[in-house]
C-alpha cells in the first residue's frame, strides 16, 4: 500500500495567503493553515466536475450557469495550460461534502480538457 503524504494549506497554496471571504476560512483558522496538515490524494477533476455537489448540480452545470465574464476568461486562459497545471498545482477539496474549496476554476478548466489526474489537499483528511 503506498505511503500517505501530507502537507499544509500553506505549502500546498505555495505560501498565498486566501483572500477574507474565500471559502478555505470556513474550514481553518491562520495557525491551522500554517501547522494543520492533510492528506496529499490524487482526484480525476473530469469525474469530480461532473458529479452533483451543491444543490444537486454538477460543477460544470454551476460554472456553465453562473460563470461571470472575467471567469470564463479565467477558465480559458488556464485550459491553455491545463496539463501543466494537473502536474504542479494543488487543489483544496472536502471529498465528504464532495466541495472543491479552492481551484473551481482550475478544476473546471481541467475536466473541460479532459485531464483525468491532479493533486488536491483533503481537508476532510487531517493528519492524525
């Protein structure tokens, strides 16, 4: 069985610090964003776009829906370099509330290119 990795919020958001507001702040306070560590998992954002999350929708059907202009261009620019995104960033899910808390975009614009690996930092896995 492999071995589990671990990481902070902060190392795996490559010490940037989440606006006031964002949603990472419902899960953690500053200190825990800084010392807490969770769960490194692989996810397929394809199949984690497409499944119903909040209110019975899928990611895709809530961006396709609600997506303001300056988000598509978002979503846009990074389908150009999805690949590379898949292999070097890190999104911040809760796989037991099956919310992705940071990266929708990112995770939006890999499953629209087909991406089927990533890295993303459970929040619902803290180290024990």
């Amino acid at each position: 069985m492999a071995r589990k990795r671990y990481l902070t919020i902060e190392a795996a958001l490559r010490g940037e610090v989440p606006d006031e507001g964002e949603l990472v702040w419902d899960y953690v306070g500053m200190i825990d964003f800084k010392n807490l560590e969770f769960e490194l998992v692989q996810i397929n954002p394809a199949e984690w776009a497409m499944k119903p999350a909040q209110e019975g929708k899928s990611l895709l059907a809530i961006f396709a829906a609600r997506a303001e202009p300056w988000q598509k261009k978002l979503v846009v620019k990074y389908r150009a370099g999805a690949r590379a995104i898949a292999k070097s960033s890190v999104l911040l899910i809760d796989s037991e509330a099956r919310r992705v808390v940071d990266g929708q975009h990112r995770m939006v614009a890999m499953a629209l290119e087909g991406i089927t690996r990533a890295w993303a930092l459970d929040l619902s896995k803290p180290r024990e």
